[in-house]
C-alpha cells in the first residue's frame, strides 16, 4: 500500500515521559489500551506510564504488568515508569533494581502522585539509578508548602479567595534536586516546569554542568490562572496554571533548549472526579489527542525542533534508544505524517481517550495527525486506529 504525502509533514514517532494511563485500579478513567489509542491518535509511538497507579507502580510484578498490556494493545511501546518511594507514604526506596532488571527494563522512576520530601531518600534515589544510567523524574513538588492548596498562589487566587500553591514550593524543591544530582552525578529529569524561577534554576543548573534536563506541558505553554475565574474544574491541574509571564519564559525556555521536551501529563479523569465543586476535583488534564496541535497553535518552533522536542530528545531522556526515531536506511520506522494545513475542532465526545477532561474542548486548532507508524507498520491511517 502506498500513502500519497504530498503535503504532509513526515516527523519522527513522537515519545511522551508523561503520560497517567491508569491502570491497574482506575480502569474507568482510562486502560493502557485506551490510552494507547489516544496516543497513535496524538502521533505517539511511544509513552512513559507513570506509577500513582492502585497499587502503585513499585515491584516488578506492577511494571510487568503494564509493559504486558501495552505490548497486547501493540499501538504505541508502553515504557512503565517506576515509583521511587514504596506506595504512598514515601518513606522506603521501592525496588529500583528489580524494576530495571524486569522484563519491563525500567529506565525512568518518578515520584509524581507521592513526592519525596526527604532529601536523604531523594539523594539515595540518586545515587541507585547512576548505576544503570537511570533517570529520577522529579514531580517539582514541595508537599509542605501546597497543603490546601487550589491554584496558582497570585493575584488571581487572592481575588477568589482560593489557597495558593507559590511558585517557590516547584522552584525550591528543583534547586534542592538539581544540587543533589550535581553531588551525585546522577541523572535528574523535571517534570512540567511551570513557572519562569524554575526556569532560570534549570539554565544555572545547566551551565554548572549538572546532568539536569526538564519538560514543560502543552496546557502551561498555553493557559494561564485566569482560567480558574470559571470555577471549571476542567481547568484545575498540578502543578497549577501559572501567569502571563511564566508562560512567555516556558515558551523561550522551550526554544533555547533550557527546557528539552513537550511531555503531555496526560491525566485521565472519571466525570464525577471533575464534574464537581473545583475544590474537590481531581487535578489533572487530557493531553495525548491535543499535544502536537497545541504546540503549534503556540508556534515559534521549527519543524525540526518540533521533533527534537517531542520525539528525539525525549527518546534520549527515557533511553529509548532501541526505538528508532532515526532508524537505519531500510530499517522499521515509527513515524508521524501530519497534516500542517488541517485544522480541526476538538470535540471532548470524539477522543479516544476514556475520559472527557480535555482544557481545550471547542477550540479550533491547527495541524492534524493523518497517520502513525509503529516498527513501520500503520498504527494510525487518514486519522482512524487500525485496531
Ligand atoms: O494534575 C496532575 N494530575 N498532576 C500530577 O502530577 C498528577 C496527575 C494525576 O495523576 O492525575
Ligand atoms: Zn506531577
Ligand atoms: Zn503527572
């Protein structure tokens, strides 16, 4: 068969490090088949499924579970991320060792969902993955300075009357990590990087030599905290939406290289965990369907940077190295075939996605995914899942 790509955009398989998948335990919210639906959907051929699943992703058994299902659903490589505390509490590394040597090969071990507020845990966390060339991908989260916390702390807040989550409690928590990892000499990845302070610590880091890299979300190089005015919990995410002026540095910082990859966050939730009182929402927004489109609907990247962001560099990150985003001439390629010049309205009730939690619903975007390929075979054709 043949696909007629006269006008398209040929972009390598894009990879996200953040994508919530849900299962085991909130199989209604979204399954690693689902999820990989909307991923092929997004253009993804591969995606990293955090570990705040129930039970949390902490043994081997848990991480070979969900690299099972993903390889059954055969759409996009499923790489499970490990947790790197032992359930919820955060208090005991989880077996870091035993997850990197399981049949799921994990690379990546994040505390998103269970911050590690110890730094004597974190800096062990550290010191363990350095021995295989893992990474700690680090939720930016200080839990101390968040309690109660509804939105961004600022004059938005300030007007509703909401508690406030400071920038400081992401920027503090990242200067702490990237100062451990500089000790150690271990690998540490920021997850969604919301606010210019955070910014101007990952350039320092950088130029220190540190072993730091960073990712920043499409809804926060979007949307800002005027949106909780709406009292639409659709809007309510962690870390939350910040001001003008964050979103102006994350959008330079993306350019520079300061912040490395676009990852989605993806964060499937059931209606009745969003269609409630913004105070006792669930945070979190869908992103796989949308991420390349909101991308460009931001704009200021060229097309190669579009692929160094959302597919090679976080390839490298993941150490996905095997999945070929620069295949060999003649070898199996994943790849993306994007139509720049379409553009479409997204509708919450079309998604593949099982949940409906989309921040951009109604809004017409440009560039569509006309067709994915995984190990060269199509995983996606004129928009539709093969499977
Ligand atoms: O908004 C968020 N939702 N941020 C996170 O870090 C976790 C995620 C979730 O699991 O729903
Ligand atoms: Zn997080
Ligand atoms: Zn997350």
């Amino acid at each position: 068969e043949r696909i007629d790509g006269d006008g398209l955009v040929a972009l390598p398989g894009l990879v996200d490090l953040h994508t919530h998948l849900r299962e085991p335990g909130r199989e209604d919210a979204e399954t690693v088949a689902t999820g990989s639906r909307a991923a092929a959907l997004g253009g993804y051929t591969a995606v990293c499924a955090m570990a705040n699943t129930d039970p949390v992703a902490d043994t081997a058994g848990v991480v070979e579970q969900v690299w099972r299902l993903g390889r059954e659903a055969g759409l996009v490589d499923v790489r499970p991320v490990g947790a790197v505390t032992v359930g919820l509490a955060g208090e005991r590394l989880a077996e870091l060792g035993a997850m990197a040597d399981s049949a799921a090969a994990v690379r990546i071990f994040s505390d998103d969902g269970h911050c590690v507020s110890d730094p004597r845990l974190m800096r062990r966390a550290l010191e363990y993955v350095k021995a295989f060339d893992g990474v700690i991908a680090q939720h930016a989260e200080e839990p101390r300075l968040t309690v109660g916390a509804l939105m961004h702390e600022g004059e938005t807040s300030a007007r509703l009357g909401l508690t406030g989550w400071p920038a400081v409690a992401e920027e503090a928590i990242i200067a702490r990590d990237a100062l451990l990892a500089g000790h150690v000499g271990a690998r540490l990845h920021i997850c969604h990087v919301s606010t210019a302070g955070s910014v101007d610590i990952i350039r320092w880091a950088k130029q220190r030599g540190v072993r730091i890299t960073a990712e920043v979300t499409p809804h926060h190089l979007l949307l800002t905290d005027v949106r909780a005015e709406s009292y639409d919990p659709v809007f309510k995410v962690n870390p939350p939406l910040r001001t003008d002026a964050d979103v102006l540095a994350l959008r330079e910082a993306l350019k520079d290289g300061t912040i490395d990859a676009v990852a989605t966050d993806h964060a499937p939730h059931a209606t009745e965990d969003k269609e409630c009182e913004w105070a006792y929402a669930r945070p979190g927004m869908l992103g796989l369907e949308t991420a390349l489109s909101i991308v460009l609907e931001v704009g200021g990247l060229t097309w190669d940077e579009v692929a160094e962001r959302m597919s090679r560099t976080p390839a490298r990150i993941a150490g996905l190295a095997d999945h070929g985003v620069d295949p060999a001439p003649g070898a199996p390629a994943n790849l993306t075939l994007v139509d720049p010049a379409a553009r479409w309205q997204v509708d919450p009730g079309a998604l593949a996605s099982r949940s409906r939690n989309t921040p951009f619903a109604g809004m017409t975007l440009p560039g569509r995914v006309v067709a994915t390929f995984l190990n060269g075979e199509p995983t996606v054709l004129d928009g539709k899942v093969m499977k």
